[in-house]
C-alpha cells in the first residue's frame, strides 16, 4: 500500500498547527462581547474539528445553556471571525518536526496538500505565517467547495485534480472526520494521536495507521 502513495492530504488544526490558543482566545473575546459565559481552551480543545461555525454553536450552546438558534448564531459569527483574525497566529506553533517531515515528503517529489475545515481566509495565512505554504500545491479550506469532512468531497476533488488512482492518495489527521472522510473516499488514512478528536482514541475510527508522532509518517511510508 504505502509504494502506491504519490500524493498526501494533510488537515491543518491538530495536524500541523496546535491552533486551539488561538482559537480559544477568539472564542472567549467573542463570548464576552457577546454578553455570555466565557469557556475555557481545554473545552474548545473538544469543540474543535468541524469548521468555525460549529465551534461558535458549540461555544454559545454551552453558554446559554440550550441549542442556539441559527438566526442568533448567523449574527455571532461576525463578531467569532474578527476576533479570531486578531488573534490568528499570536500563540498558535507548530508540531515537533512538522516542517523538517514536510521538506523531506516536498524533496522526495511526493504532491502536498492541505484540507482543512478552517475557512479558507485564515488557513493561508497561517500556512505562511510558519513558513510551509510553499509545500503545499493546493489548499482546501472549510468553504472552499460545497461540503467539508466527514463528507469526502475534498478528497474526491483532490483525486480528480491530480488525476490519483485512489491506492495513490494518503490523507492524515487528526479527528475521525478526517478518517472518516478518508474512508468515503477509498484512500488510505494515518491518524494522529496528539490533535484534537473530541476526547476519543483516533484508532477507533479504523485508520490504516495510527501515529503517535508527525514523524512517524517517514516511517509508514518507508522513508526512514
């Protein structure tokens, strides 16, 4: 399987980059304006994973206590998206040996891209912001197409952009949505241990792999 791979599909949030400072902060500065009960980062380290406006929904749920309505959440997101693009890259870093795993896969000739279901206007500016953009031949953001992970359009985008046989592409995260996805899809997947996956074992949404660290991907695919 791994001799197949040509191409590799990575997810952003939990993946590459521990985002959840950031993202915390937002969260709170949004709830504040907003007149709510704040939160604090280890619960968005579990609301993560599902774009932004599920976080916010999540993040306001917990607040008031009951479902937020979407015309309310519809009037939040605003305030959420200023506040986190204040707050994008203040204390966000990236994973141990992200970038050196990263030159090593762009140097061997393998195809690169990230998808995420971060919105597509903040993703690339973290991306530069840590210096591995140039990785990357393509990025899917959150609202790039129509539907994000679990569905596996994405993937399926991915596929039919760089012509791949489905043995041919890998996709690695950190949630079930990104294995989930994966699986939909046909491709092989590597889940990660150390992002965010709602408090639960990555290895039970069924991963091919499952990898403790960033590294180990090297390792998988028979390149160290």
């Amino acid at each position: 399987m791994q001799e197949q791979i040509k191409a590799i599909a990575f997810d952003l949030d939990g993946t590459l980059i521990d985002s959840v400072p950031d993202l915390a902060v937002a969260t709170q500065e949004a709830l504040a304006e907003l007149g709510l009960t704040t939160c604090s980062e280890a619960q968005v380290r579990t609301w993560v994973g599902n774009g932004a406006e599920m976080l916010m929904r999540r993040a306001m749920t917990n607040a008031l206590g009951f479902d937020v309505e979407q015309h309310v959440l519809d009037a939040a997101m605003p305030i959420f998206m200023h506040h986190y693009q204040e707050n994008l890259e203040k204390h966000s870093a990236l994973y141990a040996d992200v970038h050196q795993v990263l030159q090593t896969l762009f140097d061997q000739g393998f195809k690169l891209a990230v998808v995420t279901n971060k919105p597509y206007r903040f993703t690339l500016p973290l991306l530069n912001a840590f210096g591995i953009n140039d990785f990357f031949s393509l990025v899917l953001g959150g609202d790039t197409l129509p539907k994000m992970k679990p569905d596996p359009l994405p993937l399926q985008h991915l596929l039919q952009e760089w012509q791949l046989d489905k043995g041919e592409l890998l996709m690695v995260g950190d949630s079930k949505n990104d294995i989930l996805a994966a699986k939909a899809a046909g491709i092989a997947s590597i889940g990660l241990t150390y992002g965010y996956n709602y408090g639960e074992d990555i290895g039970l949404s069924g991963p091919d792999a499952v990898c403790e660290q960033f590294s180990d991907i090297l390792s998988w695919l028979k390149l160290a």
